[in-house]
C-alpha cells in the first residue's frame, strides 16, 4: 500500500508541469500589460509610461517569458511561490491565509451531502415509486441549477427577506452556513443519484435472494450487501468533489465575499497578478492529485482487489 501511494503522487510530478507551464503560457497571452492592470488596481487612473515602465523593470516582466518561468520553477521547487504584485505580501503567507477557509468550507459540504444523499439514495433505490420519482427529479434540477444563480436565490430568501443569514459570509459557524448550503446543493444531487444506482445494481445481484433465504432482515441485506458493496464509487466521488470544492468554489466565494483561495483567485487574475494566480493553481492541483491518492488508498482498504497491479480507481 505504501508503494502503490509513493507511485501515485511520484505520478503526479509531470501534471503539476505541464499545468504550469499552460496557466503560464495563457496569463502571457492574456490582453493588456500585467504592469498597466496592477497599477490600475493599484488607484492610479491614468499612469504615464515612465510608471508603467518602472514597474515592469521592478516586477521583472521585461525579461524574457521563459526565464521568467525556470525562475519561478526554481522557486517553487524550494516553496517559494513569489511575491505578489499588487499587496507585496509573499504568495505563500496569503494562500496560507485562505486556505483554511476554503478547506472548511468544503469539508463542511462534504459531510452534509454524505449525511442527506447516502441515506436518500439508498431509500430510492429500495422504495421504488413515488420516493424514486421525486429523488431522481429533485437531484437532477440540483444538478442543472447553475450555483451563481443558486447563491443569488438563497441571499435575496434567507438574507433579504428571512434575515436569518448574512449576505456577506465570513469564516464563521454562522457566515459558513450560505455558501455551504448552495455548494451542498449539487454535491448532494450527485452523491444521491450515485448512491441510488450502485445501491440498485448492488442489490440485483444474484446473491441476495440467497442473503434474504437465510433470514437475514431486509435493513440488514441492504446495508451489508448493497449499500457496502456501493462504499468504493461513493468514497471516489465524495473525495474528488471535496477537492473539487476547495480548488474551484470561486463562483460561491465570490457571490458571497467567503475569504477563501477561490476568491482570492480570481480577484488576482482581474489584477494581472500572476504570481498569485500561478501559486494557486500548484496548491490547487496538489490538492486535488492528494486528495485523488487518499481515495485510492482508502478503496483498496474498502475493495483489496483495486490493489492489484492495473487496477485503478478514478
């Protein structure tokens, strides 16, 4: 086990790569001069070229594109992830900042969509009907529901009109509540309806007449021989969309000002800041490829045959 997750992150080595060096390449291409955005953020309305000139020898911009990036490589291979051009604070010391309310806020919407959609979609998959119906209807308008128009409907509901939360969120149990209830939404849509149709497949299976013929109680066959044998796809997707939250919940973050990494994010593409934005996007991805070994491991435990040679998760 310990050789099959060494391998796996060893793996990850050239993704990190080659994702660098294409957000790197687009931030190069993107319009305007990086130097002209950040003084622009910066206040200064209409900067002469000597200003913008000044700042670019400053930041380093006039070197040449590919030294720039070996530089930051370099760096960044001793954890030095640069300096930011706006703040001039180390981009290390502000994802650092954020990065515990990012992790918070998807952790939270992990537990509460395993909390709701494991039960619902094992009761769908055994009570089919009306319950059924309802589940698999409600999961796919979840799932549909773009989450910037999901955040606008719960801050006009629970903030403007019920005034039971505040628009504004903040890392607090109170301010959390929002953003993680909108992100829940869709997490929950998807685990159920994965739950829902591993459940069933699981319990089509030939030997659960067999199960039943020894008397075992039906909550019994649907918990030890469905929703058991479910456990493997349910674990993968739960833990690839908590990494999926804490990378790309910029949407939500920003709708409702969360102080996380996505906001932080986007808020420095909007400003040029590229060093920030190339930060991200490495502890981003570590993230996710991470989080992706953690879930293979933690299914070889749950099914010992994904631990063969060839077999992989997700």
């Amino acid at each position: 086990m310990a050789r099959f997750a060494v391998v796996r992150l060893l793996q990850a080595i050239p993704v990190l790569l080659l994702l660098s060096v294409a957000v790197f390449v687009l931030l190069e291409l993107a319009p305007g001069d990086p130097a002209l955005r950040v003084l622009t953020s910066q206040g200064v309305e209409q900067p002469d070229q000597r200003e913008v000139e000044a700042l670019r020898a400053r930041l380093g911009l006039d070197r040449p594109a590919w030294e720039r990036y070996l530089r930051w490589l370099g760096d960044a291979a001793r954890f030095d992830l640069g300096t930011s051009y706006v703040s001039r604070e180390p981009v290390s010391s502000l994802l650092a900042e954020r990065l515990p309310a990012s992790v918070t806020l998807a952790a939270v919407t992990a537990l509460v969509s395993a909390a709701i959609a494991i039960p619902l979609g094992t009761l769908a998959a055994v009570r089919r009907g009306l319950l059924d119906t309802v589940v698999r209807a409600g999961t796919l308008v979840f799932a549909s529901a773009p989450s910037f128009w999901l955040s606008l409907v719960a801050i006009w509901l629970f903030s403007t009109e019920l005034r039971w939360f505040p628009a504004l969120a903040d890392f607090s149990p109170r301010g959390i509540v929002l953003p993680a209830a909108v992100l829940s939404l869709r997490s929950l849509a998807l685990v159920a309806r994965l739950t829902r149709a591993t459940v069933a497949d699981a319990l089509a299976m030939p030997h659960i007449p067999v199960a039943r013929g020894r008397g075992l109680s039906e909550s019994a066959v649907v918990i030890r021989h469905g929703l058991r044998n479910a456990l493997v796809p349910i674990v993968t997707v739960l833990g690839l969309d908590f990494a999926a939250l804490v990378a790309g919940a910029a949407v939500v973050e920003t709708v409702f000002t969360y102080p996380g990494v996505g906001r932080l994010a986007v808020q420095a593409a909007l400003a040029g800041d590229a060093p920030v934005v190339l930060g991200f996007v490495l502890v981003a991805c570590t993230a996710v490829i991470i989080v992706n070994a953690l879930v293979d491991i933690l299914a070889g435990f749950l099914d010992p045959t994904i631990r063969q040679p060839g077999s992989r998760v997700a």
